[in-house]
C-alpha cells in the first residue's frame, strides 16, 4: 500500500468490503509494533546496560521520528514524553542529541493522531502532560532547541493543510491541542524561561511574540501567566538591551492582554511594586523623549494608560518613585515652565496623540489626588493654577494663530472640558489652592462666556463634550458640576466667596432661561437644571440672609418645577434628580426664613408639596415629609395643610394616615382586620426589630428601636400631625379615626419600646439591675402595656360604633327597599285593573255602578250646609303651550253668606 496517500475519513453508515478490513487490520497490527517498538525505545534508554549506547539511542530516535513524521500517536504520549525528557537531560553532555530534539519539536507542529474517536477524550490528560514537557524543554541551553520550543507553540495557532498519514489513523480536531494548552503548564513555563534568555535576544523576542500570542488568544492563559507573575516579570524585563526596537512594544501588548483578559485588581498589583514602577518610568521617558514614528508616540501612551491602573491602587509608589513629579511637570507644560532638565527638553507637536497623552495626564491628576502626597505636590509644582487657566474661555479666534505650534479649536475644547473634569475632582481637595487662585472669579467668568451670545461652534467629538455640538452647553455642564462639587463641601469661605460674587441670581437667571428654552427630552439641560438647583441649596441651607437674597424670584422659580409634578420621575432622562434637587431647594432655600415662607404658602407651595407627597413615588416621601414639618413652625402652614384637598376629595391628615399604614405594612407591624393594636405588649414593633431581639449592641452603636426612627416615615407623620393637632381633623373615615389613636400615642410607645428593649439586652448580658431598678423598669413596661390596651379598647369602641351605624344604615336602606318595593306593586295592580277596565264592558259598568255608590254615599254623610262662593282672577301666565293647557288661572274666593234680619 502506498503509504503516502491521504485516505479521508469513511461515513459510519456506508458498507464495508472486506478488503478494507484486511488493510484495516494490517494497519492496527503495524501501530501495534510500532507501540512495541516504542516500548523498547524506553527501555533502551533508562537500562543501566544499555543507556550509555549513544549511537544506538540515536539510530533509534532516527528511525522512531521517521515513523512518526506525519504526526505523534494520542496513546503513545506519553512515552514519548519520557524519550524526550531524557534526550533533554543527556542533551547537557552530548550535543548529538540535539537535533532529535529540534526533529521531534517540528513533528510536534504537527496535529495529534487518534485511531479512534473517543481517544480525544481517553488520553486528553496525556496529551496536556506531553504539551507541559514541551516547554521544558526551554531548559536545554542549545539556542536551537529553544527556538523550535517557540516555533512549536506559534504553530497551535495556525491552521494546517492536510499531511501524510496512515489510512487508519486520523488528525484531531483543530481545536483540540489549543484547549489542552489552556489546561497545561506550557505558559506558565514559557513565561519563567524568560531568565534563561539574557543573552539572546532573538530567541526572547520571538519568546514575547509567543507569549503575545497566548495571551490574546485565551482568558485561561492570562489566568495561568498571572499565577506565575506574568506582569511584575514582563514589566521588568522590558527596558533590557533591544536592537529591533521590539521588546518594549511586545511587552506593552502583553500587559494590555493581562489587563483586558484577567484580573485588572491583580494586574496592577503586580506592577506597583518599586521596581515595576521604575521600571515603567524609564521606559515612558525614554518613548517621550526619543519618539518619532507614530507607533512609538501611541506606545508612550499605552504606558500612561497602564500607569493609570496603578494610580487606581491605595497607596502605590508613584510618588515614592519619583514618577509622579515627572508626570506633574510634563502635565503643566508647556502653559507653566519647569525646571526639569527632562521637561525642558521635551517638545511638543500638537499632534492628536499629543493631545491624548495631554488628557492621559490630566485623568492620573485624578486617580493620584487619593494619595495625600500627590497633592502635596500639586500644590508645589501650581496645577491647581495650570487648570484655572485650562479653562478659562479662548480668547482669540483660532485663525489670529500662526505656524503649528498650538492647539486647535477641536483639540483646546477638549482639553477644556477634561481639564474642568478633573476640577470637579481635585478642586474640593484643594481648596486653599483654588481660592488663593482666585477660583471661583474664574468659573464665574467662564459661566458669564457660556450664557453670552458670542458666537461658538461647539465640535462635540470628545465624550465630555456630549450634547454640547454647535453650542456652549458642554462647557456650561461642566462648569456648573464644577461649582457643585465645590459648594458641597458646605466650606463657608468658599460659599460666602461664591454669594458676594452675586452668584445666587446668577445662577437663578441661568436656571429660569434654560427652563424657558430647553426640551424636557434634553438630559443635558435637567442635569444641569438639578446641579443648579443643589447648588443652591448648598449655599442657603444655613444662612437666613441668603435666603432672603433667593427671595420671591428663587420662589416662583421652585413653584414652577413643582407645579410640573412627579409624571416623568422614571422617563431615564434625569428627572428624578431634578424631582429631589427641586424638593430639596424648597427645603434649603425656602424653610427657615419667614419673608420665603410666607411668599411660598401664599403662592400655594404647601398645596402643591401635598400633590407632590400624594402623587409622587415612594423613595421621595421622605425629603417632601421633612419639608412640610419644618414649614409647619410658620404659623400660617396649619391653615393650608388642613384646607387642602386632592381631586378625588382627599384631606391632607386622611393622606398622612393613609401613608402611617403603607409605611406599617412594609414594616410587618401586626394589626388586626380593623387595623387595629393585636399584641398590647409589642404595639408598633416592626417585623425586622422582631428579628433582631436575640442580639445585643455594643454601647456606642444605636439600638434596633432607635435606628428604626430613621429608617421609615412614621416619626416626621408623627411630628406634623402634632404640628396639625389631634382633634377635629376634616375628612377622617373609621379606618382613619382606629390608626389616629396609635399615632397619636406613638412617642408613649416608642419610650416603652426602649425601656423593654434596654430590659431584654440586660437579660442577655447576665446583668440583673437593683430592686429599685427592675421595679422602676418593670413599672414603666406595665404603663406602656396599659396604655396599649386602653388604646385597643377605644379603638374597638370605634369600631363597634360604626358596625351599629353600618347595621342602622343597613335598616333604613331595607325599610327603603321596602317601601319601593309596596309602591311597585301598587302601581302594578293599578295598571292590571286600568287594563280590565278598558279590555270589558262588563267591568267598565260595574266600576262606574260602584264608584256612583261611593259618592252617593259621601254625600249623605255631609251635614254642615253648602257654602258659595264667589271667585275672582288673581292672576294671569302663560305655561308656553299651545292652547286652553297653556294659560294657567289663580283664582280667589270669598264665601257668600245671608244677611240677617235686624
């Protein structure tokens, strides 16, 4: 048979002739010799007698590797693996064994045979045994074993035509040897022998490339080169002696993969170590200074951006290893001169990769700023005053400018919106720097060139300048979120700075033209909206005078969004935010100053909170209830509260109830039917206190019955319904009047509460107080449990109240039934005798027979004589109906009587 032909595989449903089974069964016969020989091979080669015969060893591995030339037999692996890791060890001492070894890895190129099916599956751990000894075989010193290593592995990864084998043996699938990889040592050994190859730099080039390879290919090789430290080692080994200019770029990709493709946490804790970080250093300085071509300049940025996960980690050595200065001084220049030999020499070209590594510097100012250090250093080398400048408006047109040695309009608006990025984050930091540089002038100025009618054409490519294309908005967004973060800080020098600047009717102007202008489908307009809006509550929570300064054009402005409701809380537009920085700048800007209040109850601002808390959703209830209990100290507040109604009739103390029990019912506390106390010793005890009444607290952490005040609205219901006053309350059904009584002794219960929790965790510590203490206790508990009862027995009177008025109401509405039903058949029994009247003669005549009887008969009863009389017309209408029915006649009469005789 000719060995060379290519048989293709034979479909299991097709006949077989039986010479076929003969070939079939010589071939079996022949892999069944060649696994003896095989054998044999293993034998020759560790028998004390036989394993210095080194001409005989290599005859043998001549005529095993010319048998296998088409490819390594699954079954026979692992033998095979034991041949070479002997050649590998003989290799050492006798040079002649090398090239066996650099035959056997090219054969290895080649797919794995199987003989049967299921051998993929039978001898998969043999396979992933053998592709681990391959790469340890990188400890033969020989360069060339090494570098067929490498080529070996570069060959898994290509796709191979078809090569000769035998008729019954057949290659595995393609991706059979790259899932055996992910599972085998084979990275991980190929990444430590990177030590062996300090001296050749070839072989660790194509070494890298390898290693590139396995690590954009697969997320399980970046696990495995990571267990071995794949990123502290590349790292380290990547400023070393390179004449191609490769290694550096090499290990920059193999790092990227590591971080794309596995843990980004482990990656960059790698890397931070003191030596990586240098290591980094050296590499970005030398690209910063020396690189010309454009894929050395995108280099220099990808080390910036691997530099920034290291920032990311508390407390890295950036700062430590003098990196951090250089990257401060590059970052101000050339807007700020340095002293820097290295700065200095640096030259920029405003190309597009300049202008990243420009904003790659400005987001490490934000991820180093966590570092205390780094802002030390901030404050030294005045970034805080390179930002102020970043930002400031451009003040000549672009075409005024000469040469290239600028940046473009495009490239400065981004560098503009990035740099006020970054201030939103260090500026709250720095506060002292940003004052001293007269920060809020600044921001002032440039919100002043935002709302100005100069002409400007926004670009809009950067991802900061989002919804700001042919206008100012994307400056103005981030102005404004600048602003926000200063002023939250609540520092009063900051704050007072910002209201002696008039910024407070500045930014109502901004908010009230914006409103007018803008759609309500612009995210970018409601976020800057809200932002404004928080702003302002930052600046007048605490201070009655700027209150004032919000006055009635601050009112009409928080009016106007209330008005606008809660409809659109969920559109994902940012409504939400501007629903809570609305509420939130009636409670900051308006409460606490009597002149606000008042104006803002006379423009029914209480009515439309009470829309609000009636409309909108739960997780707002609780900012609108803390609003409407501190207006409740103005005097006039009780008078709105109480005159409200909603649409459907709705009173404002049925509203505040209704909400007590929605608030009940999430909170699991037990209630009757009637909604009624059921457990007199437990009467507003949550579900969750329930589970928590096993523990005991330390003595600094508030109780379960005190944290729970906070966790839910039932104390500010409490506190406003007081405010309101218990009694005669407008609009109030049964219902309502049986969860009043709770409410209205809720702070009794909530003492109570206390006192028998205090009792329970004394209990579990094994502490028994004094008599006079557990009596005192005891005492307090069994007034709380009475008060309790009394409360469940007013409320059941209530109860039973309104079932005698349900039952008396039930009674007159059967007696009402009643009646209609009698009239019903009244009028049924008219009609039947009306029908037989008219349908007969026969009793036609007998009703007009006896109806003569009945007046004849009312006549002889009358005995008082006839009386006459005269009538005369009153008056005279016409009903408008045509003719005798139309006119209708008053008359009057007068009896006429006899005159008597003298």
């Amino acid at each position: 048979m000719d060995s060379g032909k290519v048989v293709p595989r034979r479909k299991p449903d097709l006949p077989v002739i039986s010479l076929r089974e003969e070939h079939k069964s010589q071939h079996t016969q022949e892999a069944t010799a060649k696994s003896l020989d095989l054998s044999k091979v293993v034998r020759l080669f560790e028998d004390p007698l036989t394993t210095n015969l080194k001409e005989r060893h290599l005859f043998v591995l001549k005529k095993l590797l010319k048998r296998n030339h088409s490819g390594f037999l699954l079954r026979e692996l692992t033998a095979l693996s034991r041949v070479l890791d002997i050649c590998a060890e003989k290799a050492k001492d006798h040079p002649e064994y090398v090239p066996a070894l650099c035959e056997a890895l090219k054969i290895c190129r080649l797919p794995f045979l199987k003989e049967r099916a299921s051998d993929e599956l039978s001898y998969a751990q043999d396979a992933t045994e053998f592709i681990s000894h391959i790469g340890f075989l990188m400890r033969v010193s020989d360069p060339e074993v090494k570098q067929n290593v490498v080529e070996c592995v570069k060959w898994f990864y290509r796709s191979l035509g078809q090569t000769e084998q035998l008729e019954a043996l057949h290659s595995t699938s393609p991706g059979y040897r790259l899932q055996l990889l992910e599972r085998s040592d084979l990275p991980k050994t190929l990444l430590l022998s990177m030590a062996t190859l300090q001296n050749q730099p070839a072989i660790k080039l194509q070494l890298l490339r390898t290693l590139q390879i396995l690590s954009s290919s697969s997320d399980v090789n970046c696990s495995s080169m990571l267990h071995a430290r794949a990123a502290e080692m590349i790292c380290l080994h990547m400023n070393e002696p390179d004449t191609s200019g490769q290694v550096l770029s090499c290990s920059s990709e193999i790092l990227w993969n590591l971080l794309e493709r596995s843990s980004k946490q482990e990656v960059a804790a790698q890397l931070s170590s003191m030596e990586c970080v240098v290591s980094l250093k050296e590499a970005f300085c030398h690209l910063l200074l020396n690189a010309r071509q454009h894929s050395d300049l995108q280099l220099r940025n990808d080390l910036l951006a691997i530099t920034a996960f290291i920032a990311e980690i508390p407390n890295s050595l950036l700062v430590e290893s003098l990196f951090a200065k250089q990257l401060v001084g590059f970052v101000t220049f050339p807007e700020l001169k340095s002293r820097s030999p290295l700065v200095q020499n640096f030259k920029f070209s405003y190309s597009n990769e300049d202008l990243k590594m420009r904003k790659l510097l400005l987001n490490l100012l934000v991820l180093m700023s966590r570092d205390s250090a780094a802002l030390q250093l901030y404050n030294d080398e005045l970034v805080m005053l390179f930002l102020l400048e970043l930002v400031k408006p451009p003040a000549a047109p672009p075409e005024h400018r000469s040469g290239s040695h600028h940046w473009s309009i495009v490239q400065q608006e981004e560098l503009q919106l990035q740099a006020l990025d970054t201030l939103a984050s260090i500026a709250p930091l720095m506060l002292n720097d940003y004052m001293s540089s007269q920060g809020n002038a600044c921001l002032l100025l440039l919100l002043d060139w935002c709302v100005g009618t100069d002409p400007y054409f926004s670009q809009g490519h950067s991802f900061h300048a989002t919804g700001g294309r042919g206008s100012k908005k994307a400056q103005m967004r981030h102005c404004i979120r600048l602003l926000r973060s200063v002023t939250s800080g609540g520092v009063e020098a900051v704050n007072q700075d910002l209201c002696d600047q008039g910024t407070i009717h500045q930014l109502l102007g901004i908010l009230i033209r914006m409103e007018a202008s803008s759609d309500e489908e612009d995210v970018v307009a409601v976020e800057i909206m809200s932002d404004i809006q928080l702003i302002l509550s930052a600046l007048c929570e605490t201070d009655t005078h700027r209150k004032e300064l919000f006055g009635s054009e601050g009112v009409e402005m928080a009016v106007h969004f209330l008005r606008k409701g809660a409809g659109r809380f969920y559109s994902g537009l940012g409504h939400n935010k501007l629903v809570l920085s609305t509420v939130d700048c009636v409670w900051s800007c308006v409460v606490g100053c009597n002149t606000t209040e008042d104006y803002f109850l006379a423009r029914e601002g209480a009515f439309l909170l009470l829309n609000f808390l009636s409309t909108s959703p739960r997780c707002v209830h609780g900012i609108v209830l803390s609003t409407l209990l501190d207006l409740c100290d103005n005097p006039n507040t009780q008078f709105y509260i109480l005159s409200w109604r909603d649409a459907a009739g709705q009173t404002a103390p049925r509203l505040l109830l209704k909400l007590w029990r929605e608030q009940e019912k999430d909170l699991g506390v037990s209630r009757s039917p009637g909604g009624g106390i059921t457990d007199p010793q437990r009467p507003i005890l949550s579900r969750f206190q329930q589970d928590d009444s096993s523990l005991s607290f330390p003595a600094n952490m508030p109780s379960a019955a005190v944290t729970e005040i906070s966790e839910n609205q039932r104390a500010k219901i409490y506190s406003i319904l007081c405010c309101l006053g218990f009694q005669e309350l407008p609009g109030l059904s049964t219902e309502d009047y049986v969860t009043l009584c709770i409410v209205k002794r809720y702070l009794d219960f909530k003492v109570g509460e206390v006192w028998d929790e205090i009792c329970r965790e004394l209990s579990l510590d094994g502490v028994r107080p004094t008599s006079p203490d557990d009596e005192a206790m005891s005492t307090i508990c069994k007034i709380s449990e009475d008060k309790a009862k009394r409360i469940m027995a007013e409320q059941n009177s209530i109860l039973e109240q309104q079932q005698k008025e349900d039952g008396t109401e039930e009674q007159l509405m059967y007696t009402e039934m009643k009646s209609h039903r009698k009239q019903q058949e009244l009028t049924a029994k008219f009609w039947d005798k009306y029908v037989s009247r008219t349908s007969n003669y026969e009793i036609l005549k007998e009703e007009k027979a006896q109806r003569g009887k009945y007046v004849d008969s009312t006549r002889s009863k009358l005995k008082r004589p006839a009386e006459r009389f005269i009538g005369h017309i009153v008056a005279v209408e016409s009903t408008g109906v045509q003719g005798p029915e139309g006119v209708k006649v008053t008359l009057a009469r007068a009896p006429i009587r006899a005159e008597t005789a003298t």
